[in-house]
C-alpha cells in the first residue's frame, strides 16, 4: 500500500502513517521491511503481538478473545459482535466457575475462533510472534523519525516501550521521541477529557494529541519548527505538579533511585515497606485455585479507589512521606521466594495513598515466573527452592506525591476471571482444567525482595 500510495500522481514519494493500538503496530509491522516511501511514523497506545497482547508477561488476557472474531469474521469489522460487552462479560465467568481449560473458552462461547486456538499454540515469544514485528538489529537499521505517545494509564504502555527499549538498543541515536502523559488508551485516539478513569487532569496534560502529531509531521517533513514539548527524546507530564519534564533517556527520568523492601510489620500485624532489608521475615500468601467462587469479579473501571481490591494479594504500605517526592520513570526490583508449584503468575501494583484516603495507581506489573529469564523459552520452578524474579522493563511512573501521603505496593499471584490462569502443575496453562490445582498454593515472600522507585529531586 505504501508503494501504491507513493506512487500516486498526487504524492512525493514520501510516506508518513499515524494510528494507535493495533493501527500503532501496523506502522511497526510495515517498518519490519523497510519501504523506501516511508519516511516518519507517529505511534499511539502502540500494541506489541507477542509482548503486550494477546499475553503480557506471558499471560494471556481475556479481552484478546473477541478481537479475531471482530477483525476476521467478514471483509469489513463486526462492530455487533465484538461490542456485545455482556457477552465478553458472561464468557469470563462461565469459563472461570466451569473449571474448565481456557482452550476451550471458544467451545463455551459457543463460536469457533481459530486465530485465538493458534494464538495459544505459541505461548513462547517464538517465530510466530517475531515475524510480526521488527527483531535484534532490524531495530538498528531503522533510521526514520519516529513519535510514540502514550499514557500512565494505557494497557499498551508496555508495547510502546518496547519498541522504544529496542530501537535505542539497537540505535542509540535513533530519532526516536516518547510522549506520555495521564492518558488512557482511547484518550490517544479522541483527545483528552477533564477527568481520565477518575482521575482530574493537570491543565497542562489537556493537550492536543492529533495536532501534536500533525505539528511533528510538518517538522519532520516539511521543515517547521519541533514543537516545543518534545524538547527530549522522553518527555512526560507529572501528575499533580502540573509540569512536563524532558530527558534524554528513560534512565534520566530519575536522579536517584529508591530502595524499599517489602516486608512484614510483626508489631502491628501488616506489611510494610522498609529501607532496611530482612531477609529472615516471611510473607505468606495463600491461593485457592480450586475455588471459583470470586467468578462475579470485574476490574474496577477507574484509577482512583477508596480501596484496594483484596484479590491484589499482600498490601506493603510505606510511611508517610516528609515532604513532596517526585516519582519519574521506570520501577524495577527483584522478588524473593519459595513456593509449592512448578510455575505461578505474579502481579505488582504500586499506588499512593493520598491524605483523603484515596489510592491512585501509578503502575503495575504482571509475569508468569517460569519465562520471566527468557520470553522464547519456558523454565519451570522447583517447588520448595528458593528463586529470584527480577522485575525490569515495567511501566513509568509520572506523579508528584504530596507530603504525607504513603507509597502502597500490592504483591500478589494472579486469579482473576479474565485472564488465564495458571495453577502450577507445571503443564500448558491452556490446557489446565480445576483438577490440576491439588492443593493450595502457597507461596513464601521474603523481607530480602524490594523494589527500585525512580525519584526526581
């Protein structure tokens, strides 16, 4: 299509595309094979096959099932279908409380989907999902301006990094600019409304995104001025100080980093988080995957709460801050345990806990252990031995917290209706029926796990 279009008497040979989600990773998929017309891209919400859908972390999530039936059902979109939100909302639970394996989800929808059955043939990030998009030193020879906006709040925050990560990997000195912001995924594609999943909007986040992208174009193709907002390669707006903030790199969204422990609190009977490590005190959590008794659960639809859900697993709460701290970047850390399965997913959030007693999500991050060293290969566990999950390449966090408000962090292993589950036998996770959870799962934290908090002073 590029060629067609480059070709046309009205162009001059030069390309541009713009799109977010899936439309963000067809610009990626074109750029795997280099079309001469193409000469910039501006990405949104950019999705990644393989890395943030359909499974992220290595976990397949439920709201991937209907999009094949949207997108290859006719020649055009099935917009009834793939809008039919109770009945998205029914498969979830019927599945879930059948005990059933998530194989068979088409089966109890009751409509073939043979691009979602292939889809789960390749749980490995393998060949399938690498000839989708560009891999290794593909990254390095693409040598083309390119703009990814995304948001705080955006499932696909993680593709949009990961296109990022490895095309400077690749090519340190990639034009390659971010933009991120306290947007959620279709904020990227409608424009930014006063309040996003609950949460009130600084004034200066209430940007015009599509005439960004446009003012970028006319920059990059034309010669105009670069619009003052992309003054860095990494340019973020900090929630609750109203400011952007400009960086050359992710790195240098921070100047320090902070390490919290997440250990039990003995004298009040909670968790905490701690600047001094203790590697003798045990968390434990225990997880009933035989009961489906939860199957009427469904995310809560915002980011601001008056509490946390208890499905979160173990709460750590920090103590109340000193003075304003600044949070910018990515978080990281390394997670400490044993537990009596072959393999378990794992989930973080990290929050702040405001004066009015309100959490507000900055971030979250989500792993099935056994690919956590290698996304291509799955490394089952040994139950009982200790292991180490080392939690890189998350989210970023962009949020000015008030003097006395707390730093939350949940910590907990993954059973929620919509998305798989795993329950440790060690076999395929699609192929995982209620039979195969045995006893419950326990699992054993220790006070040595902690995690990095990227801090701007």
């Amino acid at each position: 299509m590029i060629d067609w279009i480059a070709a046309q008497p009205w162009n001059d040979a030069r390309v541009g595309m713009y799109g977010g989600s899936y439309s963000g990773y067809t610009q990626w998929a074109a750029l795997k094979y280099r079309p001469k017309a193409l000469k910039a891209i501006a990405t949104s919400a950019t999705t990644a096959p393989g890395i943030d859908v359909p499974m992220e972390g290595g976990i397949f999530l439920n709201f991937m099932v209907p999009w094949p039936l949207y997108t290859a059902s006719n020649r055009s979109l099935d917009d009834a279908r793939y809008g039919d939100t109770r009945r998205w909302a029914k498969l979830n639970r019927d599945w879930y409380a059948s005990g059933r394996s998530y194989r068979e989800l088409p089966a109890i929808d009751g409509s073939a989907n043979p691009v979602f059955a292939k889809w789960l043939q390749h749980s490995d990030y393998d060949a399938y999902w690498k000839a989708m998009i560009p891999q290794g030193e593909e990254f390095a020879g693409i040598d083309i301006p390119v703009l990814a906006t995304t948001g705080y709040f955006d499932g696909a925050q993680i593709g949009a990094l990961h296109y990022f990560r490895e095309h400077l990997r690749q090519r340190p000195d990639a034009d390659h600019t971010l933009l991120v912001g306290p947007y959620e995924h279709f904020t990227m594609q409608t424009g930014v409304p006063p309040a996003v999943q609950g949460y009130a909007v600084d004034p200066s986040a209430r940007i015009d995104l599509q005439g960004l992208r446009l003012a970028w174009f006319d920059h990059v193709l034309k010669g105009a001025p670069e619009p003052e907002l992309l003054a860095g390669r990494v340019n973020w707006q900090v929630m609750g100080a109203d400011a952007w903030r400009h960086a050359s790199t992710l790195d240098a969204m921070a100047t320090r980093t902070q390490r919290l422990y997440l250990v039990p609190d003995e004298t009040s009977g909670t968790n905490a988080l701690s600047m001094q490590v203790q590697p003798q005190a045990i968390a434990i959590q225990r997880v009933d995957f035989s009961d489906r008794g939860d199957a009427d659960w469904t995310l809560p639809p915002n980011v601001v709460n008056k509490t946390i859900d208890p499905r979160q697993g173990l709460v750590f709460a920090g103590a109340p801050l000193r003075r304003d701290t600044e949070l910018s970047g990515a978080f990281s850390g390394a997670l400490d345990f044993t537990v009596n399965k072959r393999d378990v997913d794992v989930a973080i959030g990290v929050y702040e806990l405001n004066a009015k007693g309100e959490y507000l999500d900055l971030a979250y991050w989500q792993q099935r252990a056994s690919y956590n060293t290698d996304r291509r290969q799955r490394h089952l566990l040994q139950p009982g031995v200790a292991q180490r999950l080392v939690v890189k390449d998350t989210r970023l966090i962009g949020r000015k917290l008030a003097a006395g408000s707390r730093i939350v962090v949940t910590l907990g292993v993954i059973k929620q209706p919509d998305r798989q589950l795993n329950l440790g036998s060690g076999k395929d996770p699609s192929g995982e029926t209620i039979s195969d959870a045995a006893e419950p799962l326990e699992i054993r934290w220790c006070g040595s796990s902690y995690l990095d908090l990227p801090v701007r002073e």
